[in-house]
C-alpha cells in the first residue's frame, strides 16, 4: 500500500468564490470560516465569496484566505476519515500543512498569515522589487545567472523551484529585469514577469522575516502529528520549535517545490491530495513525475467524494 501526502497550495491559486460551497454545505467548514472572522476581526469568509478581487489579491488579505479555504476543505475530507502519512505546502501553503499536522491553531495560523502579509508588502517600497516565471532553463544554469547578475549589484535569487522547467526569480526590479533580458544564457525560452507586490523569498524581505520571527514567538507550536517536509530543504520535520526557524528562514529562502516532491516520492508516497483552491499544485507534480495519483479537493462536492 502506497503512502498519501495532502499539499497545500499557495499564493496565486486565490479566486473569487473559493471555499463557498463548503461554507454553506459543511457545519465543519463554516465553522472554519466563522473562526477566522473572529480571530481577524473583518469577514475574510465574505471577501473570499464575493470579492472585490482587487482586494482579495492584496497579500495580507490573500493569505488567510487561502489557509481558511484549505482548512475548511481539510476538515470536510478528514470528516471521511483519510489520514496522511506526510504534509506539505508551497509557501503560505506551509501554514496550512502545519494546522493539519496539529503544530498551529487555525486561529492562531490565520492571525500570523494575515500579519505575515502585511509584513511582506512593507518589507520593499513599491515598484523596487519584482518576481518573473522562467521556463526551460535549468536549475544551475539559472542559479549562474542570478549570481552574475546579482555580483554586478542588482539583486537576484531564485525564490520557488517549482517543477522541471519552471523558476521563479525574486529581487531587485533591475536585477529580475536583467533576468527578462539575459534569461536564454541559462536556456530559458520565455521569462514572464509575474504581478506580485514585493520580491518574495529574497534575501531583500528579511525587514519581514525580523518582524514575522516576533509574532511567531508569541504562538504556540506543537510537535507534529505527522512529518512536515519544509520548503527550505525539503526534509521532514516534526520539531515544533524548529518549524517555527524554519517558518522565519522560508520568508528568505527559495521554494524547494521539486524536491519536495521528489522526496516524498521516493518515501513511498504515490497519491497527493491538493486541498486548497485551484489545481495549481497538481500540474507542478505532474510534471515531476507523471506515474503518481493526484487528488484536487478544491470544493465541497470533491472533498466529499475524493475520500469515499
């Protein structure tokens, strides 16, 4: 018998609507919601069915909602009695994964996502960062560039290793530009811009990391129920105490999504089961490898059915 992960997704699979389903068809998921709306003190329920999207998209409105929208669907699908044998999730998706493993209250977890955003839009004036999708470079070839580009005095990191072929780059606005610009000397064929509202995972939001390492101090963090394989370097983990550095490390630090991946597939794991909004995490494993099971819980109906 194969081993099951659950992932959770993050920023950038938000949309309009998530979650409302299971809010009004689960006493469970409501309740999530409900819980959410108390810790925050403003409707994140109401935000995250109806919009505006421009206001759903800002980052300290769109990480707890995306948490809420993966632990409502999490305890609709817990409710047919399937447990994991290992967690993960991609960068805010981290806080999901930890909820579910029994490191972090929800409500607390809501509370440090709502201020981890808002740590993270302060963290670089607007407009002096930026982010940019590069595809079909690889991974060295890419990291070459970024030193090259960053020795020249324009910062550039890798900041999530998603998949073969897919890279995000993170940094100065100058330093991702010169990634636009000189991405096929790492054999990119296209270099997208992404809209984003700061460099994430660069070393340029440590003022974030500072400020998140403090209200992560006042939280409670329990050992984990099950493994945690964490972002930074996709080992797991179940030391409460050092997921919590590792949440601090990870606002700095790039994504290691592949190797997530590939770690939990060569642990045995043959079925993933993405619960959150959207299908964003399910492509990235397919491209990693095509052979493994995947499983979106993205609203009621599936939650109810995937674990039947």
């Amino acid at each position: 018998m194969g081993k099951i992960a659950f992932v959770f997704p993050g920023q950038g699979a938000q949309a309009v609507g998530m979650g409302k389903d299971a809010y009004e068809s689960s006493p469970a998921a409501k309740a999530v919601y409900d819980k959410a709306d108390e810790a925050l003190g403003y409707s994140i329920a109401k935000l995250s069915f109806e919009g505006p999207e421009e206001e759903l998209r800002q980052t300290a409105n769109t990480q707890p909602a995306l948490l809420a929208t993966s632990v409502a669907l999490l305890e609709v699908y817990k409710e047919r009695g399937l447990k994991p044998d290992y967690v993960a999730g991609h960068s805010l998706g981290e806080y999901s994964a930890l909820v579910a493993a029994g490191v972090l209250e929800f409500a607390d977890a809501v509370k440090l996502v709502r201020a981890r955003g808002q740590f993270m839009e302060q963290a670089v004036p607007g407009g002096q960062g930026a982010m940019a999708a590069v595809l079909g470079a690889e991974r060295a070839a890419l990291q070459a560039l970024c030193s090259d580009i960053t020795g020249a005095g324009t910062v550039v990191e890798l900041a999530n290793v998603n998949c073969p072929g897919q890279i995000v780059v993170s940094g100065s606005a100058a330093g991702v530009a010169a990634v636009v610009e000189r991405g096929k000397e790492a054999g990119a064929k296209r270099v997208i811009p992404l809209e984003v509202s700061g460099p994430f995972h660069s070393s340029l939001m440590q003022p974030a990391a500072d400020k998140l390492a403090e209200a992560l101090a006042q939280a409670e963090f329990r050992n984990a129920e099950v493994p945690v394989v964490a972002n930074v370097h996709a080992k797991p983990v179940v030391s409460g105490a050092e997921l919590r550095e590792l949440l601090v490390k990870q606002v700095v630090s790039p994504v290691q999504w592949e190797d997530t991946i590939a770690y939990l597939i060569a642990e045995g794991v043959d079925t993933f089961v993405e619960i959150g909004s959207g299908t964003v995490l399910a492509g990235l494993i397919k491209k990693i490898d095509k052979s493994v099971g995947i499983v979106s819980v993205n609203c009621f109906a599936a939650a109810s059915a995937a674990a039947e």
